[in-house]
C-alpha cells in the first residue's frame, strides 16, 4: 500500500508507533486528550484531539487520506488504494490489539524532526490505547 501512495520525490509511512495497555479498564477514566499525550514522545505536544463517532470512522478517514495523498503522488488521477489500504490496517490492528472501541484524530506538533505532512489517530480498545500515525516527507 505504501508503494502505491509513494510518489517519486515523497516517502509515505503507516505505522503503529505507539501501543501502551490500558492500564485502567475499559472504558477509560481519562479524557481522549489526556490518552493523546500518554502514547506520543516528550518531545511532541498535543494540540487538538477530535473524537470520531463511530470509532470505525478512523478507518474511512484513513482511506480518505489516503486516496488523498495517493491522488497528490500520481498523475494518472486514477483513485488511489485508500478503501481496502485503510480495511487492511484496521484488520491488522485489530488482529493484535482487538475491535477498536474508541477513536480519535489528533494533531500532534513534534518539536524533533518534522514530517512534511502528517495525520494522526488514537485507537482505543478494551486492552490498548494506540497511536496509529501517516506521514508523507518529500
């Protein structure tokens, strides 16, 4: 999927970079910014946290984005990978950390090494807060 997106002078990235227990149960006694700020680096600063209801929504948000940065990266303007691209990281994440209860878009300001653009999502489950990030660099 990654291939797909990739334009010549970009490099895109999905990766999980973050998945802590839910130390307290589920559902969690912590707001959905003070989870954002449990999962990123020190050297990052959350600066909006957006719910997302349903929590599945992540997942049509992801395709969307990815479509998006798929259609910036080529030229053919055919519609990018983003629906079965977005279904196969929902399944992979959910194989390993289970069904995704709660979910959240979050902005992150990172104060390290930057990505040209970035989107981020916090990913609640019954076990697992995890922090599921896309970044293009050019």
């Amino acid at each position: 999927m990654e291939a797909a997106i990739t334009g010549a002078d970009s490099v895109v990235c999905i990766s999980l970079v973050a998945a802590e227990p839910l130390v307290e149960g589920f559902p969690p006694r912590s707001s959905l910014t003070e989870m954002a700020r449990s999962v990123t680096a020190p050297s990052e600063a959350v600066t909006g946290v957006r719910p997302l209801k349903p929590p599945s929504r992540w997942t049509s948000e992801l395709g969307q984005t990815i479509d998006g940065t798929a259609r910036r990266a080529a030229s053919d303007g055919q519609p990018g990978p983003g629906k079965e691209g977005a279904l196969a990281v929902a399944r992979t994440v959910e194989q390993h950390l289970g069904s995704v209860r709660m979910a959240a878009d979050v902005v992150i300001e990172d104060e390290g090494c930057p990505a040209t653009w970035s989107k981020n999502f916090l990913l609640v489950t019954r076990s697992h807060i995890a922090l599921l990030a896309m970044t293009v660099d050019d």
